[in-house]
C-alpha cells in the first residue's frame, strides 16, 4: 500500500522492557514505512553520541552509592536526550519525516525509578526540558508487554554478559514500573503491544497502530 497525500513529521517511540524485541521492531517499521512511500528514519538511545556513548558505557561501571548511580545516570540520559533532539529528532521531524525511535523517554523515567529515584522528580526534569523545548514529546509511543519470564529467557539467549539493569529482580520491578506508565502518563498517545506474539505479528499490530494512530490515508482509502 502506497501512502497519498502530505504528512507532517512525527516521533514514534517503542518502548519496553529488556528483551521484549524493540530493536528488531523498530528496524522492521522502518523498513514498512519506507516501502509504502514514506520518509522515515530509525534512531534508538542511548544514542551514538559521545554523551550517549557514555551513559551505555557506565551500566558495565559502577562504584558508587545505588543513589548516587541512579542519580548519574539520570543526569546521562537527560543528556544524551537533549543532544539527540538537537541533531536527529527535531531537525527530522522538521524537515517533514517519522522518526522511529528505540527507547526515548519513558526508559530514564522507568528505569531511574528501579534504581531508586522518585518518579515525580524524575517526571519533574523531563517536563521541564520539554516545556523549554529541549526535548519532543512523543507523537506516538508504542509500549511492548510481556512477562518478566520471557524477557529473562531472550536476554538468557542472547549469550551475553548481563549489566546491571538485565538481572531478573532489576526486571522485575522495570516491568511493574513499565506497567504503572499509561496510568501515570494519561494524556499521553501510549498504545500497548503484546510482545508474546512472533515478530511478524507483532510488527503487524505495531504498523496498523502507527497507521492509524498518525492518520496514514492510504491510497485504497483504508
């Protein structure tokens, strides 16, 4: 199906817990929203940005306090944000494309509240940088689910050596705090997408949602 018409940029974001495929569907929505006529580009954080580079770098480096890291990394990946908006997110929306993002806000906001931050100093920071215009809200977010099992058995598969943030406890409360997000973010655009399918399925369910969610017309009318 070929898309009609003009579109305006849009920031899409996927969500989730480790292991629940976000990597692998973001790059698949990139590649369907190109074939079907669309200026799209994926990006993921942390991104390849020194700053970026830095907080991927400190999940295998910790030395300090559990506070004090929660706090660091906060400060990282705030960072990082600001960076990735200034040269890939709003200069691409701008210029009119969809810009499929793998983690963007809701993970420091997840994440820094398992290690140990309040959530509403966390959500605080992150309404200010937007309010400056520092960073983009989401247009869309799609937020994979599924059960802390499955993640611990994709990441188990994946041969690799396990940071900090992948261990089963840690995972344990991402996945209670992902769960908590489209309550505690009401009048976001948060759409839940069951990881527990296969890939195909669920980029089939993530594709329909963007579609109509960002009032893709297509040239059939659907």
């Amino acid at each position: 199906m070929k898309l009609t018409g003009p579109h305006t940029g849009a920031l899409v974001v996927v969500e989730g817990p480790d292991g629940l495929g976000k990597t692998t569907l973001c790059r698949d929505l990139v590649q369907m929203l190109q074939s079907m006529g669309l200026s799209c580009i994926g990006t993921a954080e942390p991104s390849q940005s020194p700053i970026g580079q830095l907080a991927k770098a400190r999940l295998k480096t910790r030395g300090f306090a559990p506070l004090v890291e929660a706090a660091i990394d906060a400060e990282c990946f705030c960072g990082d944000m600001i960076h990735h908006n200034a040269a890939v997110i709003q200069p691409g929306v701008a210029r009119g494309e969809i810009i499929i993002c793998d983690r963007y806000d809701l993970s420091p906001l997840v994440y820094q509240f398992a290690q140990g931050l309040p959530q509403m100093y966390l959500l605080y920071k992150q309404r200010a940088l937007v309010n400056l215009g520092l960073i983009q809200e989401p247009d869309l977010t799609l937020l994979l689910t599924g059960s802390v099992a499955l993640s611990v058995q994709r990441l188990t598969a994946r041969n690799h050596t396990a940071d900090d943030f992948e261990t089963a406890n840690f995972l344990a409360r991402v996945h209670d705090a992902y769960r908590a997000v489209p309550t505690l973010l009401a009048h976001r655009r948060i759409v839940q997408v069951s990881a527990e399918a296969t890939p195909a399925q669920v980029l089939s369910s993530a594709l329909g949602i963007v579609t109509k969610q960002l009032g893709l017309a297509g040239s059939d009318g659907r």
